[in-house]
C-alpha cells in the first residue's frame, strides 16, 4: 500500500517461474499485476517470460551473460476517461563477474498508447563486498524524468537475516526513504518493507509493503547451511592439498640444493687445496731463485 497527495495505492504482484527442460539454463514463467489507485485509476497486466543464459566466447566475463524478455498484455482504465488496451514486452541484460560486481541494462514498458508513460531504460550496477554488503544504484529514464536509485543491503547470519535501505520510489513526485527486512525460512522467503517521506512523516507519503515467495524444491535453510559449510570444508581440503603440494615441492627443492650445497662445498674444499699447493710451490720456487742468485754471486766473487 502506497499513499500520495493524488490516492492510495494498492497493488498485487503473483509471479510464477520454472526451469525450461529441453534448455538447461533457460527459464519461462508467467506473472500478473493489479494496481490500484484512489482518484488516479487502475492498472492491470498479464505476461509472459522467458529467460536463458548466454555465453559470449570472446568477452572478458567469467560467467555467462543472462537475457530475458517479457511479453505483456495491459490494461488501463483511468474511470470517467475511460480504458485502453494495449500490447508491449520488455528486455534485459545481466552481466556478472568474480569480482563481486554486476552490471544490467533493461528496456521496460515498450507498448502500444494506453494514456500512461512507455519505453523506459534502466542501467544498474551491483557490488557485492565480502558476502556482507550489497550495495546497488538503478538510473532509470522514462517519459523524459531519470531518477537514480541507490541502496544498501547487509546479511546476517549466513543470510537468514537481510536487511535494506534506499531511497524509495517518489509516487506522485514525493520523495521517500525505503526500508526493509527479509527473513530466509528457504523455502518460504519473506519480506516486509516500509518508505517515509523524506520532508517529514506528517506528509500524505510513504508506504507499507509485505512479500511472501515460495521456491518449489528449494532446499531447506538448514541445509543449505550444512551445504554451505559442506562446501567450505570442501575448499579448505582443496586448499589444505594445495598447500602440502607446495610444501614437497618446497621440500624437495631445499633437499636438492642442500646437495648442490654440499657439492659445491666439496669443490671448494679441493679448490682451497689446489691453492694452498700452488702457494708452496711458489715458495718453493722463490727459495730456489735466491738459492740460485746466491751462488751466482759466489761465483762471481772467487772469479775477481
């Protein structure tokens, strides 16, 4: 439920999502959306989904890139201006990385004229740092208005516990800050969410909003914990194995040297002795050339 200077909104969203078989990372699904609006008329659209991973050889990205596109059918009945039919679809793309940050790009509400705003763009960026903090940001561009979104989400508890804040939607041109809180009772996933007025609460602004998902063979929270940790001992043995590679391979080549040591220990043992022979023989050589000299000069003197 929204409130706004024009009316109260209410709205009801029911989505309903499955994996496509015959490709096994595509998805279709099926979705419906009533919104209601005091003074301001009421909106009604039903579409369709489909949604499969792509992956692009020659890009720098470590994990496919995810297209999808809605085909819709919708309805706008504005009371005493009466009601319009209308055709249109949707598109989008995902790009993730290992680095924690992903990038999109989506063009909505692409229809024929039913009396409301078409063809929006909306470019987003998420950075998800160290599995704690999830901070994201939407530019969205529509019938001549951009308005950026930023927000912040923190998980508790291996996330059981979500917990958000951003600036909310500005219905009717009132400005608000978004709250929320989910609860990951996998697989029953629930969520409440709030939004105040940024120019005070005694404004005619805000809203009050309650989500209920149920993921059909998901497995439960508790095992998806025990399957986290599974998967973390699972890397620390990866880890562990890695490590004693390095420790042998460390081992061994601090063997080897310690015999490369120890050889050339041995040549530099003979190389000491060759030299300490080499300076006897020089001694010896010089002791023979004064030997030789002081004769000569013996010589020489008996000959006077």
């Amino acid at each position: 439920r929204y409130q706004s200077p024009v009316g109260n909104l209410s709205y009801l969203a029911m989505t309903y999502l499955r994996p496509y078989e015959p490709i096994n990372t595509a998805t279709v699904g099926a979705a419906y959306y009533a919104g209601r609006q005091t003074n301001g008329g009421d909106k009604d659209v039903f579409l369709f989904n489909y949604a499969q991973e792509y992956r692009v050889r020659d890009a720098p990205l470590s994990k496919p890139l995810k297209l999808g596109a809605n085909l819709k059918f919708v309805n706008v009945d504005k009371g005493a201006a009466g009601g319009k039919f209308g055709l249109g679809f949707d598109a989008g793309v995902l790009a993730r990385t290992d680095m924690g940050l992903s990038l999109a790009a989506a063009l909505t509400d692409l229809t024929t004229d039913v009396g409301v705003p078409r063809g929006g763009l909306t470019l987003a960026g998420a950075y998800h740092w160290k599995r704690r903090l999830l901070f994201v940001g939407d530019l969205r561009m529509k019938g001549g208005h951009s308005e950026f979104y930023p927000g912040l989400e923190a998980t508790f508890h291996q996330g059981l516990l979500r917990a958000r804040v951003g600036k909310g939607v500005p219905l009717d041109g009132v400005g608000t800050l978004a709250m929320g809180l989910g609860v990951n009772f996998s697989p029953v996933i629930l969520d409440i969410a709030m939004s105040l007025p940024f120019n005070g609460v005694h404004r005619r602004a805000g809203s009050f909003s309650a989500t209920f998902n149920y993921r059909f063979g998901a497995p439960s929270f508790a095992g998806q914990f025990v399957g986290q940790a599974a998967s973390q001992a699972e890397s620390l043995r990866a880890e562990i194995a890695r490590l004693e590679d390095r420790l042998k391979t460390v081992s061994q080549q601090a063997s080897t040297a310690d015999t490369e040591r120890g050889a050339s220990q041995g040549e530099l043992r003979v190389l000491e002795k060759r030299v300490a022979e080499a300076q006897d023989q020089y001694r010896a050589l010089l002791k023979r050339n004064e030997e030789i000299d002081y004769r000569a000069a013996e010589k020489a003197a008996g000959l006077r």
